[in-house]
C-alpha cells in the first residue's frame, strides 16, 4: 500500500502532472522545467525528489546537466500503470498544451546564458 499512496500524492500536485506530461515528449534539466513552469529552482527540485522517490521519474548525469526521464515503471508496477495511461490523458487540458507547444524552444544553452 505504501507505494500505492506514494506515486498517488507525488501526482496529486499539478505541477508535478505538468512535469511528467513534459518529460513524456523528452528529457530535460532542472533549468528548462524552471523556465516552462515559471518557478522557482528548487521548488522544481523538490517536485522532481518526489517524483524519483514514487518511481515515476529517474535522472542521469550529461556534462554540465543533469536530466531528468521519465522511468520505465520497472520499480512500481503502479508508477508503470499511472505513466502508461497518462500518456493518453490530458493533452490538450488547457493548463497542459501551452506548456507542450513551448518545449521545443526551450533550450538549457539559452536558458544558461541569462
């Protein structure tokens, strides 16, 4: 039951929804889902703790970078369940969409340079 009770309340947060529904069309650094979401760094941080933490996101070292993917729901078999089907929900949610159309002009070397 706990891992249960662990991927529902790191996706009970819309932010966190909006951060798996961006890493589902590519991974991304901290830097590049602070400028989407409009917050703070370690606000997205946090955000990207739990989600590790209930399986539903993992992180990989890249240079200067750390990015964050979505996991393959190998740990969780409700963290796996949960990604699967989100894939197909909320698309085009109108807090969602704007979000999407503006991932491929965001970019980490930009973003670095202000």
């Amino acid at each position: 039951m706990k891992k249960f009770t662990e991927v529902m309340k790191a996706l009970s947060d819309p932010n966190r929804v909006k951060i798996v529904k961006m890493l589902q069309h590519r991974s991304m650094c901290v830097c590049e889902l602070r400028e989407l979401l409009q917050v703070s760094q370690p606000t997205v941080s946090k955000h990207l703790k739990i989600l590790e933490r209930a399986g539903l996101v993992n992180s990989r070292k890249d240079g200067l970078w750390v990015d964050y993917f979505l996991a393959d729901g190998s740990e969780s078999p409700y963290a796996g369940s949960l990604l699967g089907n989100l894939r197909h929900w909320l698309e085009k949610d109108e807090a969602i969409s704007p979000l999407l159309n503006r991932i491929p002009f965001v970019n980490r070397n930009e973003i670095c340079k202000r």
